[in-house]
C-alpha cells in the first residue's frame, strides 16, 4: 500500500497505548482538530548536499518524523518515539519501497510535462498526503501531486479519483488513474488508519505542540534611490503562527508590497522578514509589532537611524534559505478536499 509511512498496526501500537494510558491516565487525546501530514520530495538528479530522496512528517504542524535516501533509516524528532525501535525499522523499508513507485510516477509524469516545459536537467517532484480529525469527529484529507513546484494532479477523496489540478494534465491523469490504482486504498487509509495514528502520535507529542519559544526580533533598513526599506526580522519563534506589521507614528499601519513567507528554522523554529518601503519625512517615527502567543503583549521594537543598513549576509543567508527550501519541496500547496 502506497501511504504506509510512519504507520503502526493495530496490533502492534496496543502496548504503547496503553503503557500511555496508564502512565499519562487517560485513553484519548484531547478534543480539536488535528493534522497528520507527509510531504515527500524527490529530485530527478543528485545534488550535492541535497538527499535526492525525502520523506518529512507532520502532526499539526510540528514536525516528528523523517526519512532520506542519505541517511537511508527514519528518523524521529521526538525522544519518545524513539522507543518504537521495531516500527522504525519498518517504517525504514517501508519509505524505501516507496522510494521505488515514487520514482515510477516521476518518470511518468517528466515523460509527459518535459514536452511542453522544456528539457531542463533538474526536476522536482512533490506529494503531499494528509489526513485531518475535526472538532466535531468528522474526518477529511487531501492529496496532492507537484511537479517542478507547480501542482499538476489532486485527489478527490468523494469522486474517489485522481483529477488534474491544471489544463495540461487532463490526459496524464486520465492515465494516471489506469496505471496507479491507489485512490481506493488512499482512501481508506486516509479515513482509518491515518487517524489513528494520528491520535496515537498525538500522545507522543504534545509537549512539542505546547511549547512556546518568544521571538527574537531585529529592525534594519537599507536605501533606495527614492527613500528607505525599512526590514523587520522576526526570527527563533514558535509556534509557526505570527502577525509582524510596521507602524507609522505609532497609528498608522504601513503595508508591505513584498509577501512576507513564515520560513522554518533547522531547531524547528520559525523566521519571517517584513519589509516596507517609506520616503524620509520629518519627524515621523517607525516602529515594528509583533504579536505572538508566547508573548504576553505584543513586542514594539522603534526603527532608529543607528540601526545602520542591512547586513547583507543576512539577505543572501535568507535568499540561499529559500532556494533550498523549495528544492527541497517544503513549501508545497494545500487544498482541502
């Protein structure tokens, strides 16, 4: 079966669950929504420091589990389930076997899509599978299929088929769905088995989906030919969710022209830079606000001249940061089913 990642059997999660139960004293994780999501990435030639190969998972956003064809072994990020050494090792073959269809489905698609984009060297192909537990316990997920950073098939989970997401692909996935017969399985998987998991993960990780970490937040600006960009680094924070704008005069919010991405850090912390740009006026002030929940009041940090221009390191640092994440197939598109 094609999305068995991280996965557990009933049989064999049954002593950790209730080795939690009793040490944590409950048998169910608390009430919400909840996400279980796998993104994989595969590159269509090596590239030097880049794993060719990746598997990352996902539970509501904090990531706990990941697989590369460098390392070749899953790998957990939460000490707890390092305990599963026998899962793991399944987990390991499992992400190995489906190195091999993923790879399939690659050549499949480059053989159609090179046609009409062109015959570069380097492609990139992206699969996003997830599974979501409402509030209400009603269930939904999603799939999707990328290639080369744009989304070219998605899975309708009530059609129960793979439909194209762009003109394009209409007859690639028309065979898609003759040559891949997984939509059923997919979906089943995605309804049952997905979340359990799910809940059995949860009870793992909910240190890391409490834990705060507070901002660090650095004001800088750089010139213009017609005035200044004032930039608002905001950087080591946790949870992902941040609201970053800049003040005029302590009233008058200042909006950006440039989108601002909330970029994840190697400690599996967060960064986002805010930018603006304002022509000199005297005496007006800037400030940078930012909101987040490790905070108890939003952090006001004042742009002063003695900040200096902006360190340009920091620039190519985050330019080079973005580059990789996206070869890396981390920023992918989500749409719910």
């Amino acid at each position: 079966m094609e999305v068995l990642l991280f996965c557990i059997t009933v049989k064999e999660s049954m002593p950790y669950i209730v080795f939690l139960a009793l040490s944590l004293g409950v048998f169910a994780v608390c009430c919400g929504s909840h996400t279980l999501q796998y993104h994989l990435t595969l590159i269509s030639a090596p590239n030097p420091g880049v794993p060719q190969y990746t598997i990352t998972a996902y539970i509501d956003g904090v990531k706990y589990g990941k697989y590369d064809s460098d390392v070749h072994h899953t790998q957990v990020l939460t000490p707890l389930l390092s305990l599963l050494t026998e899962h793991l090792e399944m987990q390991t073959k499992h992400a190995q076997e489906l190195e091999v269809i993923q790879k399939h489905k690659m050549k499949f698609l480059m053989g159609f899509l090179n046609k009409t984009r062109g015959n570069e060297a380097f492609h990139v192909y992206q699969r996003t599978f997830a599974c979501e537990l409402n509030e209400d316990s009603t269930i939904n997920g999603y799939e999707e299929i990328a290639y080369n950073g744009k989304e070219v098939i998605t899975f309708d989970k009530e059609r129960v088929v793979y439909v194209p997401a762009m003109q394009e692909a209409l007859v690639i996935t028309q065979l898609w769905n003759k040559r891949y017969d997984h939509a059923k399985m997919n979906k089943m998987y995605m309804e049952n088995e997905c979340i359990q998991h799910m809940n059995l993960y949860l009870t793992y990780i909910l240190t890391d989906l409490e834990r705060k970490v507070l901002p660090k937040v650095k004001v800088l600006s750089s010139e213009t030919a017609g005035g200044r960009i004032l930039h608002c680094w905001v950087y080591g924070f946790y949870p992902r969710d941040v609201e970053v704008k800049w003040i005029k005069n302590g009233r008058d919010e200042i909006y950006s022209e440039e989108s601002a991405e909330i970029l994840p850090n190697p400690d599996g912390t967060y960064q986002i830079r805010v930018s603006v740009e304002v022509t000199p006026e005297e005496g007006a002030t800037y400030s940078c606000h930012v909101d987040h929940s490790s905070l108890e009041n939003p952090l006001v940090v004042p742009f002063e001249q003695n900040h200096g221009k902006l360190n340009s390191m920091i620039l190519v640092g985050g330019a080079v940061l973005l580059v990789t994440l996206v070869a890396l197939g981390i920023c992918s598109h989500r749409r719910r089913t």
